[in-house]
C-alpha cells in the first residue's frame, strides 16, 4: 500500500536489539567457515589428517629435488607449479585449528621446513638473476681458463672469484 501524497512512506518499526534473534554458536562457527552445514568443507581430521600430512611431507621433498635439479641445470624451466600447490596446502592447512598436539607439531616443523625451503630457493633465484650464482661463476671460470683470458680483478672481486 502506497502513502498518501505529501506524506512520507510508512516503515514498519524497528525492534530494540535486546528483543532480536541471535545466532546460535553452532549457527555462527558454519557461517564463519563458509559452510551452512557446519562442516570444515573436507578440511582431514585424526587418521586422514595424519596420511594428508604424510603426503604434504613427500611433497615438499618433491619439490626440493626438483629444485635441485633445476639449479644443478638438469632441468630447464623453475618447477612453480609444483611450489604453488605445495604452498596452498600449507595455506589451507594454517588457516584451520589442528587440535591433536603431535599434528599441530608435525604440521609446524614441515611448515618451518617448507619456510626454509623456500627462502633458500628465492636467494638462489636472486643470485642466477645476479650472475653471482656459484655454479656460473665456476663455468665462466673454467671457460676462461680454457682459453687463456686474464679476469680483470675487479670482476674477479664482484663475482667472489677465487684467484
């Protein structure tokens, strides 16, 4: 029904907030995670978290031979996939509360691990983009020596060349 010209429309009366309906905590928790059937949305629990931990762990060393292959010059292309997926994981996995304290632990010491990982490869990668990667200079040292070339010393001091 419309108000009469001139006047303005009616709005049907707030209630005061002592007299609404609360969410429950059960209700709040499903709608905090995304989920109204208050479900962690496959997030493993007791023996499944255990094996997907166990799984997380054989990937992280997945991706560390790959990487070392990779700076050994084995491979040709950085294995980012591999990297972005194992860091989703840990991303997923640090976002939810791991009760049991050994999986909390366990869950830290790979994340610990994966941090070191990571931080490792990134340095490495800022050195090849340098060109003060060791295994380059070694090359370019042997290449030299091959073919009778004097390094100038001031290269030889910003490459960290031995002499």
């Amino acid at each position: 029904m419309r108000a009469p010209a001139g006047q303005p429309p009616r709005v049907a009366p707030r209630r005061p907030w002592y007299d609404r309906q609360v969410a429950s905590t059960q209700q709040r928790g499903s709608r905090e995670r995304g989920g109204a059937s208050g479900s962690d949305g496959g997030f493993p629990v007791g023996e499944a978290l255990d094996e997907a931990l166990a799984d997380l762990e054989r990937k992280i060393e997945r991706v560390r031979t790959l990487y070392d292959q990779y700076f050994m010059g084995i491979e040709k292309i950085e294995p980012q996939v591999a990297r972005k997926e194992v860091a989703r994981t840990m991303l997923l996995y640090a976002q939810h509360h791991i009760r049991n304290t050994g999986q909390r632990f366990r869950f830290h010491s790979l994340q610990q691990k994966w941090n070191i990982y990571a931080t490792l490869w990134n340095r490495t990668m800022r050195e090849i983009e340098a060109g003060t990667y060791r295994r380059d200079v070694a090359r370019v040292q042997r290449k030299l020596a091959r073919e009778g070339i004097e390094v100038p010393e001031e290269v030889a001091i910003e490459l960290k060349m031995r002499r």
